[in-house]
C-alpha cells in the first residue's frame, strides 16, 4: 500500500528557511509560488523575456526575474516550465547557477526519468506534483484545504531531500489533503501510460468510433453526439464520486446489462495487448525521444493531427450543439 504524509509529518520551517525559485507562471507555477508566498516563504519568479505572465505575477506582489537570476539567488528551484523545453532552460539558465546542497524540484518526472536533464551529484533531486490543475490546487489553497500531491525523490545528496519535498508540499497545502510518495519512474511512466491509453488517448478513440458507427448507420450526428460523447460527462463524475459501483448503481439495469456483455467486446484482449505495448515504448523511452524529436522539428504531425480532428463532424456537430446548452461554459 502506498505511504501517505499529513500536515503531521511535514515541517514548513525547512522550505521556509530556503530561498525558492519557481521557473514559470503557468497553471501550476502560478499556485506554486503564491501558495508558498502566502506559507512565508522566500520566493522569486523566474520568467523569459516578453513571457505573457510576467505581468499576472507582478501584479500579485511576486518579484519576477530572468530564470537564469532566480536561479543564482535560490538554493531551492521548481521547473515549473512546459516538459518539452525544460532541458533547454535548465542549460541555459539553471545548471551553471547550482551549488552543492542545493535542490531541483519538478511538477513531472519526464525530463529526469528519460536523462534529458543529468543534475550534478551534489543537489537533491526532488518531486511534488499536485493531482489536479494548478488553478484548483490555488483555490483549495486559499479555502483553507489542499489538493493531494505525490512527493519523490530521485538523487538524495543531502540526506534531508523527502523531509524537503514534503516541506514544500505542505507550503502549498498539499499535506492538508495526504502526500503520496513514489518515484520519478512510477509518476513518469504512469502518467504517460493513463493519459494516453485511458483518458485522452483512449476515451478520444472510444467516442470518435461510437459516434462513426452511430452516424455510418444513418442516425443523425446531433443525436449521435449526445449518445457518445456529451452523456460521457455523466458517467465519468458517477464514477469519480463512488467508482464503477455508483455508476452501476444510478444507470438503469438495462445500461447495466449492456456495460457487463458489451464492455469486454469493445475493450478486448487485444487492447490490452496493444496497452502492454504502448507502456513498452513509454519504459524505453520510444514515445518520450519521439515526443522530443516531434517537438523540435517544430510540430509537423501534432499540428496535422490536430486539424484533421477540428474538422471531424462530431467536433462540427459539436460546437453548434453546445450553443444550446446555456449551462455549458464553452469558454477554451
Ligand atoms: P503552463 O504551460 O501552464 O505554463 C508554463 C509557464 O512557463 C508559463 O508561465 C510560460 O510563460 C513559462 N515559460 C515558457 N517558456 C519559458 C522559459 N523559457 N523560461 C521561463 N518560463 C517559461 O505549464 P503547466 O503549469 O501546465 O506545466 C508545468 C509543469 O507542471 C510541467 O512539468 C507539467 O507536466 C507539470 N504539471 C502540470 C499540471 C497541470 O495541471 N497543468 C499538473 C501536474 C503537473 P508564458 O506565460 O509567457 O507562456
Ligand atoms: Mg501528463
Ligand atoms: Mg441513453
């Protein structure tokens, strides 16, 4: 069973005794670096030039430098950064500013787990990563509550790095909720696997396939479209709140029926077959340096991808079905 830590187990006077830099002002750099403010910490931003959220962070008292300054002046760095051009800011900007004792710290594992970036041996090498978007992980922050983290560490120079990592955690409420503690490989390798064979990979295909069959049979798309994907909604947050047993419980026994004799038709041994595959190329690193290679020749089939997505009749069908659900908020 996995090992949990609590507001209990953590001490905040260790990260408050440090000087943090928090590497970006994203989704999760922005609650990063307020949350750890508002937990009396010493914390400086560290955003390029002309970034877009330079001003966001000014605006909420932050001190924003270049990441190269914030850097230099931590003994505590979050890469906070999107994955892909991490390795990049690190060489630039972060590797020549790193003394013994100091620590690196990420949101997800890729870039350590896959060696796109080799810390030297004298710096912990430390994980908190929130199980939720950063805007819900500032929010509960602010209510008095936390999102649940998952804490490792990699490289453990000090000897104090978890006692760190879960210091930090608690400076953003993460030990409010519980701390999780696993390692850069488990949190790379399963992130990677769930996001592609389950919830956007997978569920992507499931609802392209049954609105396709649906509509190649001569149904209508709008109908088709509520049938497979809109009334997905429904059964994820039965799910999320009380797993497979509360939805069973809500649908009709008909659906039931169906979910029992169907479900192994669509997902046969042979998806989990390909699944073992997949997580395969992920162990090895095929999917990462093909991801990396993807990235820097500047995204020629992602963008082709996505085009040939946007103009898929359930999206077209989609976006004029929305505009009459008045409660939906269609905002990107
Ligand atoms: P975002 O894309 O939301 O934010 C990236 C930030 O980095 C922006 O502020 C951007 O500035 C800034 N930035 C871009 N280039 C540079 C640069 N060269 N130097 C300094 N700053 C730069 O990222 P996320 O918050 O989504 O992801 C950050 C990390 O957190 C990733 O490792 C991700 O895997 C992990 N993570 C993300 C979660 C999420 O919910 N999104 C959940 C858990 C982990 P600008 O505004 O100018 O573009
Ligand atoms: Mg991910
Ligand atoms: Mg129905």
């Amino acid at each position: 069973m996995a090992e949990l830590f609590y507001d209990a187990d953590a001490d905040l006077s260790i990260i408050q005794g440090r000087k943090v830099a928090v590497l970006g002002y994203g989704s999760q750099g922005h609650a990063h670096a307020l949350s750890l403010r508002d937990s009396g910490v010493d914390v400086r931003v560290g955003l390029h030039e002309g970034s877009k959220s330079k001003a966001k962070a000014e605006e909420e008292g932050l001190r924003v430098v270049t990441p190269a300054e914030a850097a230099a002046e931590a003994d505590v760095i979050m890469i906070l950064v999107p994955d892909p051009i991490q390795a990049k800011v690190y060489e630039e900007s972060v590797k020549d500013n790193l003394k013994d004792g100091d620590a690196l710290f990420f949101g997800h594992g890729l870039n350590i787990r896959f060696g796109f970036i080799k810390p030297p041996a004298g710096v912990d090498v430390c994980m908190v990563a929130p199980k939720g978007p950063g805007h819900l992980v500032r929010r509960q922050f602010e209510e008095g509550r936390g999102v649940p983290c998952i804490a490792a560490v990699e490289q453990d120079a000090t000897g104090n790095a978890f006692a760190l990592a879960l210091s930090y955690a608690k400076g953003i409420g993460g030990t409010r909720a519980g701390v999780i503690k696993t390692t850069f490989t488990e949190e790379t390798e399963t992130d990677l696997f769930g996001e592609q064979a389950v919830l956007c990979g997978g569920a992507s295909a499931l609802v392209k396939a049954g609105f396709e069959t649906l509509v190649e049979a001569g149904y209508q798309p709008e109908i088709a479209y509520f049938e497979c994907l809109h009334e997905l909604k429904l059964i994820v947050d039965l799910m999320y709140e009380g797993g497979l047993e509360k939805m069973r419980w809500s649908i009709s026994e008909t659906a039931e029926w169906g979910d029992y004799v169907t479900g192994p038709r669509i997902i046969t041994d042979q998806t989990k077959a390909e699944m073992k595959k997949v997580l395969g190329e992920i162990q090895d690193g095929t999917f990462a340096n093909n991801w990396m290679k993807e990235y820097e020749s500047g995204l020629p089939k992602y963008n082709e991808y996505k085009k040939q997505d946007e103009s898929h009749l359930l999206e077209t069908t989609g976006k004029e079905l929305r505009k009459l659900m008045s409660w939906v908020d269609t905002e990107a």
